[in-house]
C-alpha cells in the first residue's frame, strides 16, 4: 500500500472562492481542524498578498504542531521573504513558489520567453533553498504545457533544490487518462526525477477534478492537493474529502490510502462551509445532506434487510451520525412500519394499512414528510374507533 501526502489548500486556493473572506481566528480554527483530521500539508495562505494573509499564515505555522505549514509564493524574491517572514519558525517550514510554463500564460501574462521562464523558476528555487529544508515548485498551467519543456524546465529546478513538483491543472481543462499520461512521461524522461515527490492540483471546470486526482495517483502521484468540500476558484478545486473516501472504499483497485481520519471529514466538512458561508449541496458526494439518505421504496426495503444493497460508504467512516430513511411519495410499506414503530406504535395491520394510505396522499403534496406529520397520521389512526 502506498501512502499519498494529503496538502490542503483550503485556506489558499479555498479562500480565493468568490465571496469567501475568512479573518484570522477563523483561519486558526479551520488549520486546527485540518490538523486533527490529519492533513500531512497545509497551505495556509498567501503571505505578500496581503497584512491579513501574512498574519494568519505566520500565526498558524505558531499553532500548528502536527502538519507540516506552508505559504504560496510567486517566483520573485519579496514574495518569498514574505513566507519565510511568516513561517521561519515554525517546525517544518515549507515554501510553495511557482510560475506559468504554458504557451498562453508566457506570452499573455508573464510576457516572458521559455528561456526566461526557466531562468526565473531556477532563480527562485535556489534563492529559496538558502532558506527552506523543503521547497516545493508548481508548474502552473501544467496541463496546456508543452511536455519537452515540462520536462527540461521540472530537470533545471530539481536541480537547483526542489524536492516537491506540483503539476496543477490549473484551468480544470484536463480529462483522466491525459493527466495520468503527463504523470507517466515525466516520470519517465526526467533524468533527475528519482526521490522527487510529484504532486497532483485540480479544478473542477468540467466536473473531473477527483476523477483526475485519482488518474494522477494511479500514475503515480505521491501527493495530491485540493480543499475541503472542493471550494476554490470558480467550480473549485478537487474535494480532498471525496478523494481519501474514494482510495478507502477502492483500496482494492489503487492500492493507496492516506494518513487521514475519515471520522474528522463530516466535522470538517461543516466547520469550512459555515466560517465559509458555501452551503454544501445536499447531493454532494460524501458530505451533503443526501450522502446516506434514502428515499425509494425499493432502495429502503433493500437498506432494511442489508445496507451494503444501496450504501457503498457507512456513515460512521466519515464520522456522520447514521443513514437516514426519508419518508417520501417513494417510500414503501416497510419503511414506513419501520418508522411507525421507531416512534413508538404498534397498530394492527389493519390500521397500518389505512395510515400508510394516509401517509401517501400526504406524500403526493408535501416534498418531505417530517416526523410530526407522522405522529398527526399515526395518532389518528390509533385512537379511531
Ligand atoms: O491552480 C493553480 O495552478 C494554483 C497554483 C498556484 C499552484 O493554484
Ligand atoms: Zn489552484
């Protein structure tokens, strides 16, 4: 079994949500949480983007005892002072600094030949190096990068001191089997890449970034990056949560799992959405509302007898309290005596019958039947003559 490294970003990338303006206490609480739920990494903040964010990524790497503490910086000597001001002492300061290697971004944003590019990425690297035991580099926009100047530019900053290359997909434009082939070809035509740790970062643009994630590991990714309940610029970035539950339940087929405790994922999953205000859609994989309800008859009958029918995740793993039944038009008869005895009554088959036809009609007007609609029916019925 492998074992991935786990770097959240939730108080990074997550915070550049729009909308999403966490204040320092708040950011403590969250890299608190992240800590117990055991995250290897944590990306604090950007520490020259802001008073704010240096404050906070310096008073988290204070906190912070048993993840590792990191501050993004882009390749320029300020920004970098700027992290080591915030974390120099802290137990394992990392340094996280990149640059654009896509055609589109050199030329448009950074104005900058190849040549250049590589020149500043070195630059950097080795001026971070005088500082940070571990510097990690990203190739941002990895993915509409040209894979030879991948490969020559990730050789000149191995060798001038990263240990860690993240190869984000920056724009979430990637599908699975193209992001682990850009995994695989590194791998193989990096001449230095032996005791490199590859990293994997993805957006969600097109709904893939777990599923790219997990193409990155199969290809042998040792880290991945992503947030909590996938928050993130735009669509957001790859859910850390629906990640480590997918290795679990798929060990068989990866073959890797995680250093985290997924009965912290639940707890987490709500502290972020609440100091975040971003709602978790309740038909979110692992952590919405939905995750273990169940609401067909066929389903319910099927959870009755034995829950492996219809729930591949239990609740308890993710540390959520229990499965929930929801009484709906969909439901059948055993679920609703299932319920009607839960709330303590026993009627005659009989009376049963006529409440469950209640029940239905009922069911036919309201979306969700709640537990005093139950009482009002069952109640009825037990005490007609
Ligand atoms: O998406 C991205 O490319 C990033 C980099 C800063 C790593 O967030
Ligand atoms: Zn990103």
């Amino acid at each position: 079994m492998r074992t991935i490294d786990i770097f959240d970003t939730t108080l990074r990338d997550g915070e550049q949500s729009a909308g999403v303006n966490l204040n320092t206490l708040e950011k403590i609480e969250v890299a608190k949480q992240l800590e117990r739920l055991g995250v290897d990494i944590i990306e604090a903040g950007f520490p020259a983007a802001s008073k704010g964010d240096f404050d906070a990524v310096k008073r988290i790497g204070e906190t912070v005892k048993n993840s590792s503490v990191t501050g993004l910086a882009r390749a320029q000597q300020r920004d970098i002072d700027a992290v080591w001001g915030a974390l120099k002492n802290t137990a394992e300061p990392r340094l996280h600094v990149f640059l654009a290697t896509s055609p589109i971004h050199m030329t448009h944003k950074l104005k900058m030949s190849p040549d250049q590019v590589v020149e500043t990425a070195v630059q950097a690297v080795k001026y971070a190096k005088q500082f940070f035991p571990v510097v990690q580099w990203s190739a941002e926009d990895a993915c509409r990068t040209d894979l030879d100047f991948l490969v020559r530019i990730m050789k000149e900053v191995i060798d001038a001191g990263a240990s860690v290359i993240n190869l984000p997909d920056t724009v979430g434009y990637i599908t699975p089997q193209k992001y682990g082939e850009i995994f695989k070809y590194v791998r193989e035509n990096v001449p230095n890449i032996d005791g490199i740790k590859l990293s994997a970062h993805c957006h969600n643009d097109l709904g893939m970034a777990t599923a790219n994630s997990l193409a990155a590991i199969e290809n042998g990714a040792d880290q991945i990056e992503g947030t909590i309940n996938g928050i993130g610029e735009r669509a957001g970035n790859a859910a850390l949560e629906e990640i480590a539950v997918a290795l679990r339940i798929r060990e068989d087929f990866y073959g890797a799992g995680t250093r985290l405790k997924l009965d912290e994922i639940k707890k987490t999953s709500a502290l972020v959405s609440k100091l975040t205000g971003m709602r978790v859609p309740a038909n979110k994989a692992v952590v919405g509302d939905n995750a273990f309800a169940h609401e067909s008859g066929i389903h319910q009958d099927g959870m009755l007898k034995e829950k492996t029918t219809y729930e591949i995740i239990t609740p308890e793993l993710i540390g959520n309290s229990s499965t929930r039944l929801v009484l709906g038009k969909h439901s059948g008869r055993h679920a609703f005596k299932n319920k009607a005895s839960e709330l303590g009554f026993e009627l005659t088959d009989e009376k049963l019958n006529e409440a469950f036809h209640a029940f239905k009609e009922l069911a036919d007007k309201k979306k969700e039947i709640v537990d005093d609609d139950l009482f009002s029916i069952l109640t009825n019925k037990q005490t007609e003559m």
